[in-house]
C-alpha cells in the first residue's frame, strides 16, 4: 500500500516532494515501538491544487492526512500520528507572502510563512503584527492564527478568532471554499479591483466557516492561505513595568486599564517566566509577578497620542495603587520592549533553562488567575516539580473579557524522573484546574479526552456532524478533539 | 389548520394563557415592515400582511422551548421564533406553521462588570440593557434596527452593524455564547458555560460551534431557537458621576449630553480626499461613530419632524454638502478628549475639509447625541414616507464602500426618476466602519411608499438590480441574499457555499421544521 501511495503522491507533486526517509520520518513520532505514531510518508505540496488532489486521493486510497506547517519544536502533539499510516502534509514549501496592503492593514500569507520571515516584510509596509510572545523563531503565522494563540495587544483583540480574517480552506472532503468575504463575488483579482482585501471573516452568508476550522486542530480542512490583520507601526512605543508579589494587587489596575482600551501589549508574568524570556538567571531577584504595560502613539499627533495614553494610564495606576516604572532591579522596559513583536532567538527560550518544557493553557477570567495558580503550585510540589520551576504568562485577551494563561513546566528531558514528574503534573495539575473552573478552549492531545468529558452529549454530538459534513471519512488529522480514530 | 391534538400538546407546556389560535392575535404577527417588497420580489401583488401562523406559543424556559420543539418535531410542524421581530424574516413563511414568540424570556440574567459580558434572554430590548449597563458604566453594541429591538436576536441571528460600530463593532462579532435549541429539541450551551459555569468565551473546546449558528448574516430563525446570549461589552465613556437624565417630550427633548462629547461632521469636496480622511480617522480608534448619509440623511438626523428636516435641507445644507462623515468623539477624560478632538481637526485640515456643525450648516441638539446611541432609527429613516429598505450591504474596506457608493449613484437615480423611490440624488447612502477600519460597509437607505403599489414594485426592481450589480461586478454580498432562490442565484460567483448551509440544514434540522424562508432549505427547493 506504502509503495502505491507513494507513487500516487508522486504524480501528484513530483518525486522529489515525496520521501519515506526514516531520519524524516521520526521528528514526527513520539514512540518509536508503536508503529501507529509513526507516519508512513512526508509530502510537500506547493499549492492549493496540489492539497486538493492530496485530500482527494487520501480519500479514495483511506489514509489518513496530518497538515503540519511549522518547525521544531513541535510542543503540542497535535502532529504526532495516531493511526498507522498517516502521511504528513507538509505546508512548509508554501510559503509565499502573498499580499500586504498598508492601506487596508492586512496580509495574505501560505503555511510556511514563519514569523522570521513575515516581520520585516510588514515593517517595510510600515505596519505591526498582532502576534504571540516570543513565538519559536519557525512558527508559522497561520498555524498561530489557526490555533488561536493569543496576541499581546489587548485592545486589538476584537474577538476570540482575531487576528485570523478569511482563509482558504481545502475541506476533508477535497472541495475548496475560500472563507468570509474572500468567497465572492468573484474572484480574488475581481475583489482587489472593487477595493477589497479579503477583510470580513465572516461568512459567506450565514455560516462562518473559519471558525469551524480555527482551533480544529487539522481535523476539518487544510487551510492554503489566510488573511491577518495588521495594525500600522507606532512612532513612540515604551514599554513599561510594575512588580508585585500577589497578582490580586494588580486586578484593579488591570481590569480598569482594559476597559479603555488605552494600552498597547498588557500581560503579567512570573518570575520564572520573565527571566527565562530575557535569557537570565535573575529569578530570585524579580518581584513574583511583572506586569508588562507598552504604550504608543502613531500618525500625525504621535507624541501627543503617546502623552495622552500614558497619563490617563498614570491616573488609573495612582487610583489602583500600581506604580508603573522603566526598570525594576536589573530589567527594564526596553529590555523586554526589545523581546516583543519578535519571534525567540534558537534555541526556543522556553527550552533554556531545562532543555524542556511542557506548556499547560487554558481560557478563564483575570479574577480566576490567583486561585488557579495557587493550585497548580500545590500540584507541581505534590508532583516532585518545584514551584520555581512553573513559569506563568497571564495574557487577558478579547479586549479583557477572558484571559489565556500559560502555566509552563520546566523540566530536563534527560532526567526519567523529571520526565515522570512532569507526566504527573501535567495530568493531576489539569484536572484540578479543571475542577477549580479552567477551561482548556484548545485541547492538546495529552488531555483532550478529560477535557471532552466534561463536554455535554449534544456539543459532542454537534461536533461529530460538523466532522462528517466536512471530513466524513475521518481523513483529516484522526485522534485529535474529540474525533475517534476509524482507520485500524 | 392545526391539528387540535399537536394544539393541545403545546397548551400543556405552557397553559391556556399561554398559546392562541385567534385570528386576530395571529394577523397581528402577520403584518411585518417589508413584507410589501418581498412580496413585489416574488412577484406578487405587494402586500403588508405576509402568512399568517396557526397558533402563537408563548414559552418561559428553555425548557419548556425545547419541549416545543420537540412537538412540532413529532408532528412535523414547522415553527419559527420570534422575539422582538422587525421584517418579513420574523414571520412564519407556509401555512400550518406555529410562531413561538420568546416574549415572556425577558430576563438580563447576569452582568459581569469586570470581565465586561452580560447575558440575556431573547426579550431583552436595547433600550432595557443600556439602562441596566449604564449603571455599571457599562454598554453593549446595540444594532441599528433601533432601541425597541432584541440584542440577543441581532447577536445570534441577524446582520448586526449600529451607529457605535467603530467602537463596538458588529453584533455576530460580540457574540460570546448561546444558549440554542437545535430544530432537533437539544440544547446545546456553546463555550465555557458547560465547562465553567461562566460565559466568558464561546469558542471551544476545539473549533467554534459558533461557525454553524450564524455567519455574516445571521440564520434569520432557520435553525432552532436561541434562548439566551452572552454578550461582550465596552466601556461608557461618561464621567463617574454622569446619570441618564431627560427633560422635555419625544422629539422635542433635552438629554444631559456626557462632558467629554462632541459630534462633528466632516464635509469634503472629494471622494479622494473623504476616502483618505475615513480611513485615517478610523485607523486611530477614536471615535464612537463614523457615518454618512447624504444632506437629506444629515438633516433627518439631526432634526425632529419632517418640516424641520426640509427647512434645513434647502436653507443651505443641500448646497452645502458634498462627501462627508459624521463622527461622535466620546471620551472618558479631558486629556482623551482633547487629543481627539485634535487629531479630527488635523486629519479635516490636512485633507481640506470643513465642519458642517462649526459653519453652521447643520445644528444637533443635546437629544440626537442620545439617538446616535440609542440608534432611533424609527424616528428618522421612516420619518419621510413611513417606509425604507437599504439596497447593498457588503463589507469588507472602505475603499469597496466608496466605490460602491459611486456605483450606485446612477443606479438609484433612475429609479428616482421614475418616481418610485424618494428623490436624494441617488446620494443616500449609510456606510460605518468596524474595529478600528478594519471592516466598512455600505448600504443605500431608500425611501419608498408602502401604500403604492408602484412604489413598492420600483423600489423591489431596484433592489433587484443592486444585487445584480454586487453579484456581477464583485462589490461583496448585499443583505437579503437568504432562501433557496437567492442563494442559488449568488452561488455560481461565490464558490458554491449553499451546498454547505444545506448540509448543515440536514444535519442539525432532520426534518426541515425549523421554517428555511430566510435560511436554506436542506433540498434545493428553488430547482424543484
């Protein structure tokens, strides 16, 4: 079946875009003795046609797809096979910018555009990303987008699915839509020449498709390109910073500064986070919590914009009790201004300080933060971890509706018990946080089935009819969210 | 006629009090603004009155809705909701239909001040919610459709931009999560709610159910029922010790406008110059509103009767006017406002314009800075004949809004000069933009006379016409593209997406109860 396949896919991209080499092929397995997570071939396709046809006959031959499109290290597992035979799709070769428009302040980019390479072409453009913190330098800007992974910029982040706007989708059934107002009338020329840029993720219609696909974690369709918003590129940007020892001193701030919409980047961190983000071993000497406030002003009043918003910001702060600095100890603002709106040096900054870690995520509000740190600390001394070695990244997002929260284990990976350690944490650590009223909105595979049993028979039930109008024979990505594998 | 078993089912569920079958009551929800034109579209013979239902049931729970459903499953009836209900679309579509009017789910159940969503029922009006929100200094996107409307039907359900869309947004934008009854009688509670208890977010876990329930446009009550919305909410930009106080009667009233207002209207020579001016001001997330009309809309805004209105028009505004926009600059402090205020007046300068308020053109009172954010549009878009529709609709930039705009210029002269639609010179047009200019839209308010049934004919063909356009020439999809015969008509340009509202259709409504009028019916019916 291997050698059919492979000749199949063959004609499809060329020979040279198929490969069954061993040295390849184990970057995607995670235990090398169970042959069901070990992928069977690796393609790379080089446009929408070549996905289709790919979608196509992994449908007619029955195996199954997982769409990767970023580097190493992959954390999530969300591109590990769990059924024998899978073929890797391999976006990473479409990775053309193709589009930035200043004016209307998007891009339209493929897969394998990585944040290394979509930066310097918006500064050139004059516009910003709205990006996460300190992506890994081989981060796929779609990927992010599809994940959504949250951004640093608050006041930017209308809703859950931003910065993502239209895609286009090449569903598990091998049929192609182009989301949102990307899906016409017309062609994409005939848009651009009636003043379009493909900015309305919304429908077409009355579905919106992009939100099926955002966060399916490659089980409903293979996305070829998206549309991302951009903001224009401040003149004046500071970055400011308050310390504290309880992240309750910072609610009031926090809560009243999201509210007017008045700050750039605004996010907390813990100590072990900090310092593994500036690269330093200074843990000891940081408060418990920083809290990150940038601040800008752009266009013809810039100075005046900046002034404006760091005095009004001030007041809120004098009000609150916070007092907003340039530097605390040995850190300062423009230290970690510098790390913003940039992708991690290599190696991943989140590997430094153990060589590995293992992130725990989920949504919740800013008032729910405290308690569910607190029990994750307990979990990590029960679990053998010590507390000092949990990072924590409070991120609110939506304009300060929910919050995303990163809880990060460090840990060696060379050490068993560390490893095991790690294993007992992440799975007892989950649970309570669960229980505490964490929700995991983007379920890594470690835990989606906890997660899902806490879901009611009708959300599931739904999901599984969204998976059959869109990938009825389970091609697509099998093993992740709540899809059962099929293929045995 | 209704089969007095299924009858005497659903009076079990909600009592005697509680559901009707009197055709008085029942004609009541048969007379819809729009009905007229739909009908001229079909190419009937206009009329006000659309079908009217068989019975009206009137639930209080999501569970006793559910058992509803559940019903008209078990008999194959079909139902459509209805909540505060302003269009043909609020109606039901075929005879032997019931309505289930969510009337008595008027409950804003929680407001959550800190993490800035509230929750409520389907009958919750805009005008309730910003009274409660104000409170708080709190507010939500309240949609265009006016004060007396239904958020949650606009939230879940509907197309949704407001007069507060450059500062609030779009409606399906701010949906958080729902409650929903599938046309197959589950509830389904969609986000965090079922994990947490809370509402904070409807997405996950996994990808967005929020994908099947509405789209751009809404499922106009083609799939299911929604009993409760969580929506987001922004700040009141008003002084701590601001309150809501009015004076004087409706028109003529006076309302305590917050310290850190002001409207201004930015009047340019140029489309060139308006368009750069728009998108600058928007970029700069400054303003609450950021609209234009033409000199008849402007004056209908900021007058109180028809009289006034004309007096303005013609004692200089018409001559006066060329491409404008108004903006409402509300600030929460004198340093915000003050950077505002300037950075408008730059930008107006820089691209040659003037102020129609400051030159003396136009004059709002205290009460239109109120109607801005209420959106009364009741009082203003059918104060000149009574009846109105917008044409187009399409959103993407402002750029496609501008051009949109100059298309359709001619196009609506010739209608005006058939006598059909009321005379602006084919000038009327409202556009908004969303999210910092991220998003525009255009559409083209039209007046009409409802009781004329060349009127209402012109006005349809003109409609007509402007779907044609958007479809041929690409300038996104209008309003109104909804059932089997519209869509199909739009789908060959725009890559084929019926076939997946319908296989939704088939998947969540198996027996096709939940009325598709203004959906997609799972068969193609508009080739049968």
């Amino acid at each position: 079946m291997n050698t059919s396949i492979h000749n199949d896919l063959s004609k499809i991209v060329g020979p040279d875009r198929v490969t069954d080499k061993q040295e390849l092929l184990e970057q995607f397995s995670s235990n090398q003795e169970d042959d069901r997570t070990h992928p069977s071939l690796i393609v790379w396709p080089s446009s929408a046609e070549d996905v289709s046809q790919i979608v196509e006959l992994a449908n007619t031959k029955f195996f199954s797809l997982i769409p990767i499109s970023s580097g190493v290290p992959r954390m999530s597992g969300t591109s590990t096979p769990k059924v024998k035979g899978t073929v890797i799709l391999d976006l990473g070769r479409m990775n053309r910018i193709i589009r930035v428009d200043s004016k209307n302040k998007v891009a339209m980019v493929e897969p394998g555009v990585t944040f290394s390479q979509f930066l310097p072409e918006l500064r050139k453009a004059g516009l910003r990303p709205l990006m996460p913190l300190m992506p890994k330098a081989s981060q796929s800007v779609l990927t992010s987008c599809l994940d959504r992974e949250p951004t640093t910029i608050p006041r930017f982040h209308w809703d859950a699915s931003d910065p993502l706007l239209c895609t286009e989708t090449i569903f598990g059934t091998g049929e192609m839509l182009r989301t949102g107002s990307a899906s016409g009338p017309g062609s994409l020329e005939e848009q651009w020449a009636s003043g379009q840029a493909q900015k309305n993720p919304m429908g077409p219609s009355q579905f919106d498709p992009f939100r099926l696909v955002q966060g399916s974690q490659g089980t409903i369709g293979i996305v070829t390109w998206i549309t991302v918003k951009c903001e224009v590129a401040p003149e004046v940007h500071r970055v400011y910073l308050a310390g504290s020892e309880t992240l309750e001193s910072l609610q009031k701030f926090n809560y009243a500064l999201l509210k007017r919409r008045l700050a750039d980047e605004h996010f907390v961190l813990n100590a072990r986070c900090l310092s593994a983000m500036l690269g330093v071993d200074t843990s000891d000497s940081l408060p418990v919590w920083t809290l990150v406030v940038g601040l800008s002003g752009h266009g013809p009043l810039a100075q005046e914009e900046f002034d404006y918003r760091l005095g009004d910001t001030n007041d809120i702060a004098s009000e609150t009790g916070v007092f907003l600095e340039t530097t605390i100890g040995s850190i300062t603002g423009d230290a970690v201004h510098s790390l913003l709106n940039t992708p991690s040096t290599e190696p991943y900054w989140k590997l430094t300080p153990y060589g590995g870690c293992r992130e725990v995520y989920f949504t919740s509000t800013l008032d729910m933060i405290p308690s569910l740190y607190d029990i994750f600390l307990e979990e990590a001394e029960a679990a053998g971890i010590g507390r000092s070695r949990i990072g924590a990244y409070v991120q609110p997002t939506v304009q300060g509706v929910n919050t995303n929260c990163y809880f990060d284990i460090f840990y060696n990976p060379k050490v068993e018990e560390d490893i095991i350690n790690m294993e007992k944490l992440v799975a007892a650590g989950t649970e309570q946080l669960m229980d505490a009223g964490a929700f995991f909105s983007r379920p890594p595979v470690t835990i989606r089935e906890s997660v899902y049993s806490r879901s009611s028979p009708e959300v599931l039930n739904a999901m599984n009819r969204v998976k059959r109008i869109f990938d009825p024979n389970n091609v697509l990505s099998p093993g992740n969210l709540c899809f059962e594998e099929v293929f045995k | 006629m209704i089969n007095d078993k299924f009858y005497s089912r659903l009076q079990d569920v909600v009592g005697e009090r509680n559901i009707t079958r009197t055709p008085a009551i029942l004609d009541t929800y048969a007379f819809q603004w729009g009905y007229e034109i739909e009908s001229a579209q079909r190419g009937d013979e206009p009329s006000r009155f659309g079908q009217r239902p068989d019975a009206v049931v009137l639930p209080t729970t999501t569970e006793e809705v559910q058992t509803i459903v559940k019903i008209c499953n078990e008999f194959k009836v079909t139902f459509k909701p209805f909540s505060t209900g302003m269009g043909p679309w609020a109606g039901v579509s075929e005879p032997g239909a019931i309505q289930i009017d969510l009337r008595r789910m008027n409950r804003i159940v929680e407001v959550d001040p800190n993490n800035l969503y509230v929750v409520v029922e389907p009958y919750v009006t805009n005008s309730e919610l910003q009274a409660e929100l104000f409170q708080y200094g709190l507010m939500h996107h309240a949609q265009g459709a006016g004060p007396q409307t239904s958020p949650l039907a606009s939230h879940t359900s509907f197309v949704g931009p407001g007069f507060t869309s450059p500062y609030t947004g779009f409606s399906g934008r701010n949906l958080l999560g729902a409650e929903w009854v599938a046309p197959n009688g589950e509830i389904l509670r969609l986000g965090s709610y079922e994990h947490t208890g809370k509402w904070f977010t409807g997405d996950g876990p996994g990808f967005s159910l929020r994908g099947v329930i509405r789209g751009w446009m809404g499922a106009y009550g083609g799939l299911g029922v929604f009993t409760k919305a969580a929506i987001k909410l922004y700040s009141y930009p008003a002084p701590k010790d601001w309150t809501w106080n009015i004076s004087g009667t409706i028109p003529k009233y006076e309302w305590e406008v917050p310290k850190y207002w002001k409207l201004i209207v930015l009047n340019f020579q140029e489309w060139e110059q308006y368009e750069s001016a728009f998108y600058e001001v928007s970029d700069h997330d400054v303003v609450m509103m950021a609209t234009t009309s033409s000199s008849e809309g402007l004056a209908a805004l900021f007058t109180d009767t028809k009289m006034e209105a004309i007096e303005v028009i013609f004692g200089g505004l018409l001559a006066r006017t060329r491409r404008y926009f108004i903006v409402l600059i509300a600030a929460h402090t004198e340093r915000e406002y003050n950077y505002r205020v300037k950075l408008i007046r730059t930008i107006m300068k820089k691209y040659e314009g003037e102020d129609l308020i400051e030159e003396g053109f136009i004059s709002p009172r205290s009460a239109h800075y109120a109607e801005t954010i209420r959106n009364m549009l009741g009082g203003h878009a059918f104060r000149f004949s009574n009846c109105f529709q917008s044409t187009h609709g399409g959103m993407d930039t402002v750029a496609m809004a501008v051009k949109l705009a100059q298309v359709n210029q001619p196009i609506k002269s010739k209608y005006i000069e058939k006598g059909v639609i009321g005379d602006d010179r084919g000038e009327g047009i409202w556009t908004t933009t969303y999210e910092g200019g991220h998003m525009a839209h255009l559409e083209v308010p039209t007046v009409y006379d409802g009781a004329s049934k060349e009127s209402c004919l012109g006005y349809a063909e003109y409609q007509d016409e402007c779907n044609d356009v958007d479809l041929k020439q690409a300038y996104g999809m209008p309003f109104f593209i909804v059932g089997d015969k519209v869509h199909d008509y739009y789908a060959s340009r725009t890559m084929d997406y019926p076939k997946y509202l319908r296989r939704i259709k088939a998947a969540f409504d198996p027996n096709g109860i939940s009325d598709s009028s203004h959906y997609v019916s799972a068969k193609n019916k508009s080739n049968e």
